[in-house]
C-alpha cells in the first residue's frame, strides 16, 4: 500500500479556520451595474467612500464567527486598492482621502485588531486602457509581479493569498518566476490557485457554496475558472484542502439587488455543505458606496453566525468516542437525548484514510439493537450528518471502505429544535 500524503501544518490550520468572509471592494462598488469583462469605463472620479471603515467588516465577520477575511487587492478591472508606483488607476488618483488613502493598509490593520487572519485576492488577469497590456506577455509579468511584491513587502505578514482564475485560461504566464518571487517574499503564505502556481488550496469548483459528500483531499487535477470546464492537472497526487466561496447577494460587489440577499436558511445549507463537507466557507458581502456593509447584508451575517453558534455550541451529553473490539467507534449516554446531527472528526496526521462510513444508533432503552441511521463518504477535517430526530442511547461510527487505518479525531452529537 502506498504512502498515505499528509497536510502541511499551514493547511491543517486552513481547516481548522473554517469559515471566512470575502470582501469585494472596488471602483466597482460606485458604479451599478456592471459585470466583469463588460469594458464599461468607471472614472476614478467616481471612487469616494464617504465613511469607509475596514473595521465594520471586521468586527460583523468576527462576530459571525469567521477566522480570516479576503479583500479585493485588485480585481479585473485593474483598479489598486493600494499606493501601487506601478498603476495610474488606483486609490491614489481618487479623490477619497485626496488621494492619499490606501484600503489595503486598513483592511490589514482592522484584521489584526478583530484577530483575524489576514486574506488578500489579486486577479491576475485584467482588462482595460490602464497599466500594461494583457496581451504583451513579458511586460505584463514584470507588472504583475511588481504589484504583488508590494502587497507582500508594504503591509507586513499575509496569511493567505487569492488568485482568481477567471481571465486568465488562454494567458500564459511565467508562473515559475511568479511563484518564486512570492516565496522568497513571504515563504508560509498560504496560496489558493491553479495546479502550476504551487496551490495550498484548492478552489471547489463552482460558486455557490457546496461541496460534495465525497470530498477526497488528494487530488490529480484542479478547476480553476468559472469559464471553462478544463482543469489543471497535477504530474502526481496532490493534497489540497478545498474552499467553498460564495456570496449573500447575486453579485461580488455592491449593486443596487438588496432583494437578492439570501435567507439564514439558505446561507446555513451552505455552511452545512461546505464546512460540514470537509471544506472551508468563504462567504462574500460588497461593503457599499459609504464604505461599510449594507445593512441588510450584515445583519445576514450576524444572523447566520448567531444559527451555527445555537446549533453547534452545546452538543448532547455522550461520552467520549471509544474504539470498539470490532474496529468501530461509540458514544454512549446513560439518559438517551435527542439527537438530529453527528459532527465527525478524523485524525489527519497520518493522512486522510475514510473514503465511505456508515453510521448507526441504538434507539432508547436498546443497549445492543442498532439500526442503520446514515451512510456517508469521506470524512475529512469535519463531515456534518444531518439526521432525523431520534432518540440515541448509543451511536456507532463503522469504517466501511478506507485506505489504510482509519483515526478518528472525535465524534459529537447535536439537537437543535427547529
């Protein structure tokens, strides 16, 4: 049997981060409207938040419960959300702070007020009459190179950075020169891209916020862009935790759709899906043309937030997981609770091994009459079963297909009246 891969102590701590906020900000946020790649001309002009604080979106995310927030350094459109000497069309020829300003400077420090870690998306790609052309491939790698050098020297540590794919699938870059230079800089960041950029995280593949029961770690290709269907592909098996983005409205950024914000309810499926799936739940809100969130748009977040606490914050009174003579795993209770979630944990120190589950309880007074209750796939840093409502006085975790042996990290049950 071959070696099992293991996660990087940087990945293992992706997972155990778990739920982020996305923030779309931008030139783009002052002009309704538009969508990506449209070529529509956004003046600079237009770019002047009246009220802009970083630390409101902080403070919503970490009391929803998020550990790390993503800002849009630069998105397609090409415009510099920081003093970059490498672009004309940035915050510094705005009139927002009479161009003195510098969002990316705020966001990082209200990230590390709020104890969050700190997130910063770049596109590679761009459109546009500004800066360099995409198209003159050399120039475009100094320039892309350049902006990323200053966003990973001028604003100290970055936990995480964010490539999107999008515009980029007929584009060649000197991505060895690219990775290299972001190494040298900051050699622990956490990187989410496609297979040639040396990836930490993986995209899930598509933008709605789920990810599949089976929801292996190791991988031999990757999607990377909502535009195509092809996938970067890897010369051997790679582990890669996954990520889940998605967002509260039908936009990344601020538009004039407030009736597009989505219920608790569905928002918490997400959560449910991605999180409870072994995945990482990045959820986006567009700070508005003021330069804090909608308000609609926050209370959302805070409401999801408050959902998960109440449901996940104080599981039913079992014991401990126990290892079975048989192989299997248990936890018992001597005044049988409700039950209507099991949240299961597996050991990834040794590898991911799980590839298929069943679960059983032992209904009431029965001590040894089990009934099969949920079957599931992999495992992972955390799969949610979501269950009908039962009363347990013993649930039983059995391994049925894996490679090599399983170990369970821990396995706790949970009722939440509807």
């Amino acid at each position: 049997m071959k070696k099992r891969l293991t996660l990087t102590e940087k990945q293992t701590e992706f997972l155990n981060w778990e739920f982020g906020v996305f923030f779309h900000f931008g030139i783009r946020s002052f002009y309704p409207g538009h969508v990506d790649w449209d070529g529509r001309e956004m003046p600079l002009s237009g770019f002047c938040p009246s009220a802009l604080d970083c630390s409101d979106w902080t403070e919503a995310a970490k009391r929803a419960g998020a550990k790390y927030a993503i800002l849009t350094a630069k998105h397609h459109d090409g415009f510099a959300l920081f003093r970059s000497a490498y672009t004309e069309y940035g915050v510094k020829n705005t009139p927002w702070k009479d161009g003195k300003g510098d969002v990316v400077a705020e966001f990082v420090a209200a990230c590390r007020k709020s104890g969050l870690k700190v997130g910063l998306y770049y596109s590679p790609a761009q459109w546009g009459e500004s800066a360099v052309k995409f198209e003159n491939t050399k120039e475009y790698d100094d320039y892309f190179i350049s902006q990323v050098s200053e966003l990973l020297t001028n604003y100290g540590k970055i936990d995480y950075l964010w490539f999107d794919g999008c515009g980029s699938e007929n584009h060649e870059y000197d991505k060895e020169r690219i990775v290299r230079e972001i190494r040298r800089l900051q050699p622990e960041i956490l990187t989410f891209c496609g297979a040639e950029w040396d990836p930490s995280v993986r995209w899930i593949g598509n933008e709605d916020g789920y990810a599949s029961k089976e929801n292996p770690l190791a991988v031999s290709s990757v999607p990377f862009s909502e535009r195509t269907d092809r996938e970067d592909g890897f010369s051997e098996e790679t582990l890669l935790p996954a990520e889940c983005d998605c967002r509260v409205r039908n936009t990344w950024f601020y538009d004039n759709n407030e009736d597009s914000v989505k219920t608790v309810e569905e928002l918490f499926g997400m959560y449910e899906m991605s999180v409870g799936n072994g995945s990482n739940f990045l959820l986006n809100i567009g700070p508005d043309n003021r330069g804090l969130l909608p308000d609609a748009d926050k209370a959302r977040l805070l409401a999801l937030g408050e959902k998960i606490r109440r449901t996940y914050e104080n599981p039913t009174s079992f014991t401990a997981p126990k290892k079975e003579e048989d192989g299997t795993f248990s936890i018992t209770s001597s005044e049988p609770p409700l039950v209507n979630r099991v949240v299961i944990s597996e050991d990834l120190s040794e590898g991911q091994a799980a590839r298929a589950f069943n679960l059983y309880f032992c209904p009431g007074r029965y001590k040894n009459k089990k009934l099969l209750l949920y079957k599931g796939a992999t495992i992972g840093h955390k799969t949610i079963c979501q269950l009908p409502t039962v009363r347990a006085s013993k649930l039983i975790l059995e391994v049925t297909e894996s490679d090599g042996d399983f170990l369970l990290a821990d396995m706790k049950a949970y009722h939440t009246a509807e």
